[in-house]
C-alpha cells in the first residue's frame, strides 16, 4: 500500500519511486519527530470514529456521561435498538430500500457507462472530448437547482415516495463519474487487443464481454463501489422526495434514532457505525481506485 | 454533354454519395453505445434544470396551484430578503473556509504521509476513515456525541482536564454549537473533507517527476527550496482540482447544515433553504429562483474547475 495512487498507472509508478527518496535520507530526530507527528494527526483524525465505535457497545447510561468512558461494561444493547428491539421500528424495509437503491442504480450506471466509455475511449466518436466535459459539468449542477421539477414530476408520475424514482436519479447522478473512470479505464487498454477482436469477427457486444470484461474487470470494480458509495450516502433527494419506509433510505432513517424521551446515545452511535459500514468496507477495497473517482477521473 | 459523360458522372457521384453514406453510417455505429448515457444524462439533468429557469419566471404556489402569469418577484424576492441574502453569505463561508483549511491540512499531511515510515499504510488508511463514515451519521454523531453541552465529548474532555487541577469543580459545558453554529459545522465539514484533499495532494506528490527531485538533491537543493521551486509549482494544478471540486462539493452541502444545526438561521445556507422552500412553503416559483442562484454561483466555480480539470485532461493524453 506505499504507492497505491502510482500503481493505478505505469508512468507514474516509474516516477513514483525516486519521487520519494530524497526524503529518506533525513533519518535523526526530525524524523522521528515528523512520524510521531504523522501519528498524532491521524489518530486526531481517527478520534470521533473511535469514540463513536466505542459508544455504540456502550449502555445507554455510561454512553452519556460526557468524560470518555474506555472502561464500562461492553454491550450490543444499542445495536439491539437501533434494529428495533424495543421501539418495535424495524429497521430492515430501510436497509433494504438502501441496497435496492444504490445496487440497482449502480447496475444501471454500469451498463449505460460501459458503452458509452467504449464510444469514447476506444472507438472515439468525433468530438469526443466535447462530450467528457458535458457528462462532467452536469456533475457540477447541484441536485438543489433541479429540485422543484424532479418534485412536481415525481408528483406527475406517481413517483413520489417510491424507490424506481429515486433509483433513477442515482443513476444519472453518478453516471458522469462512472463515464469519466470507465474512459480512463479503457483507455488503458492496448488498441491491437480491440484490433484483434475485430479481425476474429467479434461484434460489439462480443468483444465488449469476451475481450473488454476480463482486462478492465477491476477498473469496473472500483466505479462500482464508488458509485455505491455516494448513492449509499445521498440525503438531500431521498428528504424531499420520500416520507415513509416506503422508499426511505437508511440517510433518511438515522435521524429519528433521535429520541426527546429516552436516552439514545448509545443506539444512535450503534446506528451510524452500522450504516457506515458497507462505505467503509467499499471504500477500502476501492482504495487504490479511491482518488481517480472521487476526482472524477481527473487524477489518476 | 455527351450520353456517355453524363452516364460516367452518375455513376461516380453514386459511388460518392455511397461511400459518403457508408461514412456517415459508420459514423452512427460509433455513436450508438454513446447515445443512452447521454439520452438518459439530458433527459433526468438538464431538462429539470431548463424547467427550473422556466418556473423561476412564474407565480406558481402548492397552495394556489393554478399557475398565473411570468413575473420577475421571484428573483426580487431572492435579492430583497434579509435572510435570503444571509444564507448566500453562510454558503460563501462555509465554502471559503472548509475549502482553504482543509487544503491546508490536506497539503500538510499528504507531504507529511509521502515520507517512508513506520506504520505509514495505517496512518494512511487512519486518513481515509473520515471520508468514509456516511455523512448525515458523521452529522449525527458530531451533534449529539461530540459537540452536545451535557453528554458530548468536547464537554467531557474540558470536565476531564479541568478536574486535573480542580478535583472538586462542577462539570464544564462547551457550548459550540448554540454559541458558534457555523464554527461547529465548519469544524465537522473540515474534519471530513481534509482526507479528500490528502488524497488528491498525495497523488500530486507521488507524480512529481523523479529525476528533477534527484537532480536537485544531488546539486545540495535543500528541503524547503525544493518545496517553493518545485513542489509547489508542480502542486498548483492539483491544489487547484481539490479546491475547485471541494468547493463544489460543499456548495451543495445539506447534510452537515441540517443535522448539526437544524432550524438554525445562523448556518442555513442555500440548498437548506431550497429544502426549506419546497417541503414547507411549497412557493415552487421562490424555490426555483433560489436554485437558479446558487447554480449562478457554483458555474462561477465549474468554470475554473473545468479549466482546470481540462488541463490535467490533455497532460495526460498527451503522454
């Protein structure tokens, strides 16, 4: 994991090495001292993760007092609560809006990025790079300007509070990502293979699943996890545009964990780490792919 | 003109329009694997938008559903509320800040993560946690479990300390986010947005070209001389892609600003009160306006973006 930004491509890896060396040398106190800083700053950063870990296997009770509390008694009563042990809320019509949501837009993406990428990248449409940059500045389009239209459509259409709307525009919201990464993916891959297929006779769909598939599986991965991860992680359409456990995502869920009666806490903590979780786990296996995505395939 | 000349012409313009029409036929498969990503991105992005500007112009209210007449109230409204013009300031801030703190640390800690040492991979994967924890639940857990005046952490590391010195003293409370609402919206924002911005400034380091670093170490280039010449001029483009796409991120930004502190006029910025204007007031015509001005705003911001993001394109293409 030393290098894993240079690894995406080739010509950085070969610059990616020496980069490095010149500040090697300086070993001695400074150095100790940077990494010890280096440390410092980390754990700072890991600190509100760690207490909210720390507190979701708290009880209700020590959860609350306010001193940080390394030693009381560990419990699973606040995972318990938060799927809804005693409020008698389940949990699970939320979890699985959340999956249907962002799998299926993620599907969705996938197979409508996946040739127009080809389109773009290996057989280049004229004015291709025209293209690129219309996909990226609907991306810059904040989902608050088109709010009232999508509301009084989804009014129209009977979408209102239902999944297949909010799947809809998950798509198009991560589409332009997926484009950008997908591109940069194919544009990898060595033109003779493409040659090659053609010869064979292969036709599009054919040499997109026997010849594209295999090499550019793990470029398809890592926008697959990316693009689960925003639309995991979206509020503000899924606020506007759902009311009940109907179409609800887990975002929209959390915040009734918030409770003016009873102590909550240590369920409340329990529910966000359980909800960040599939983000932490997609996160870290796309980590290496993290940056070209979040970029928008800018920086490879 | 002769039978035979004429008959030659036919029959080479027909050969010319054939092969003009294979052209362009040839021209249509290429487009075709393009054509539903980009039917389907016009379609759901940018007609809401045009629809948008439309209803801007119009009086249109949920509560007196019959659309009555163009007007230009919407955008005076905008202009003329107090509050209104309150939430572009809060929105300008918060992007302000958490965009330049954030570069800030993100610069700092990516030179800092780009020397070898022990426990480097965890500390780098320490980094990226934040980005990764759901932002509404980071929200949660900053409000309740960090920022709340009883049981928050903030006010139990103050109890904690203070009780070092004065055993006996009562509990202390820190009270960020009734007394400084922005600062501690500000303060979550930063903490998860510095791991972006490390992640891109330590790409940026890692493609600094290795032979211009060597040449300078060997010529007794000393560290910081090799930072203000070299670093940092290499650096600019991706200080400028983080900022830029950081600053477009956060000008969007719901999540923080409605959780952390809700039905607080002193942080609701703009797509708050979009939110705002829709679900409660149902003023479709206001709404619509407010969203065309922070569209105003952030091309103001795309545009450098794209800028800069078309540099780094055709740098990278050109390789």
């Amino acid at each position: 994991m030393s290098a894993p930004v240079a690894t995406a491509s080739p010509t950085t890896t070969a610059h990616a090495a020496p980069a490095a060396s010149p500040r090697d040398g300086r070993r001695g106190a400074g150095g100790v001292l940077l990494s010890v800083l280096t440390w410092v700053i980390g754990l700072i950063f890991l600190a509100p993760i760690f207490f909210m870990v720390l507190t979701s296997f708290h009880p209700e009770v020590q959860a609350t007092l306010n001193t940080p509390q390394y030693f009381a008694p560990l419990t699973l009563h606040g995972y318990r609560e938060f799927f809804g042990a005693s409020s008698g809320q389940s949990v699970w019509p939320f979890v699985i809006n959340s999956v249907l949501a962002s799998v299926i837009s993620t599907l969705l993406v996938l197979a409508l990025a996946i040739p127009a990428a080809y389109a773009l990248a290996v057989k280049p449409v004229s004015k291709w790079t025209d293209v690129m940059f219309f996909f990226l500045s609907t991306k810059f389009l904040p989902a608050a300007a088109g709010l009232v239209p999508l509301f009084l459509i989804a009014k129209a259409t009977g979408g209102l509070n239902q999944i297949w709307f909010i799947i809809i525009l998950y798509t198009a919201m991560n589409l332009p990502i997926a484009v950008w990464m997908m591109r940069s993916f194919l544009a990898d891959i060595p033109p003779a293979l493409f040659e090659a297929a053609s010869l064979d006779g292969a036709g599009l769909i054919k040499t997109l699943l026997r010849v594209i598939a295999p090499i550019a599986m793990p470029g398809i991965a890592a926008t697959s996890l990316i693009c689960f991860i925003f639309s995991w992680n979206e509020l503000f359409l899924v606020n506007v545009l759902t009311s009940t456990e109907n179409a609800q995502t887990l975002p929209a869920f959390l915040p009734s964990l918030v409770t003016s009666q009873a102590l909550f806490l240590g369920k409340l903590s329990a529910g966000a780490f359980a909800v960040s979780i599939p983000v932490l786990i997609a996160g870290f296996a796309a980590q290496d792919k993290l940056v070209q995505g979040l970029s928008l395939g800018a920086v490879k | 003109m002769t039978a035979v000349q004429e008959k030659q012409t036919a029959v080479s313009s027909g050969v010319a329009a054939d092969v003009n029409r294979k052209a362009k036929k040839e021209k249509w498969v290429r487009r075709i694997p393009l054509l539903p990503a980009l039917i389907f991105t016009i379609v759901v992005t940018q007609i809401p938008f045009l629809v948008t500007i439309w209803i801007s112009f119009r009086k249109w209210n949920a509560n007196r559903p019959r659309l009555s007449g163009w007007t230009l109230n919407n955008f005076e409204r905008v202009f003329t509320t107090k509050s209104t013009l309150l939430d572009l300031w809060h929105t300008a801030q918060l992007v302000l800040v958490v965009v330049l703190v954030s570069l800030v640390f993100g610069l700092g800690i990516a030179l800092l993560l780009n020397r070898r040492f022990w426990g480097r991979a965890a500390v780098r994967t320490m980094m990226i946690a934040p980005f990764l924890i759901v932002p509404v639940a980071a929200a949660l857990f900053w409000r309740y479990g960090i920022f709340d005046a009883q049981q928050g952490l903030l006010s139990g590391i103050a109890t904690m300390v203070n009780h070092w010195f004065h055993p006996d003293a009562p509990a202390s409370t820190v009270t960020l986010v009734s007394k400084h609402p922005l600062l501690a919206v500000e303060i979550a924002l930063i903490w998860q947005w510095t791991p972006f911005m490390t992640l891109i400034l330590l790409a940026g380091l890692q493609s600094r070209p290795g032979d211009i670093l060597e040449a300078a170490a060997v010529d007794g280039a000393t560290g910081w001389q090799v930072f203000r010449n070299l670093t940092l001029p290499h650096m600019r483009q991706y200080l400028e892609l983080a900022g830029l796409l950081g600053g477009i991120y956060i000008i969007q930004n719901f999540d923080y600003v409605y959780q952390l502190t809700k039905d607080n006029p002193n942080t609701e910025n703009i797509p708050y009160l979009i939110y705002k204007t829709v679900n409660a007031a149902g003023d479709y015509g206001l709404a619509s306006a407010q969203g065309v001005v922070i569209v105003i705003a952030t091309i103001v911001i795309a545009t450098f973006a794209l800028r800069t993001v078309s540099s780094l394109f055709r740098e990278e293409n050109a390789r």
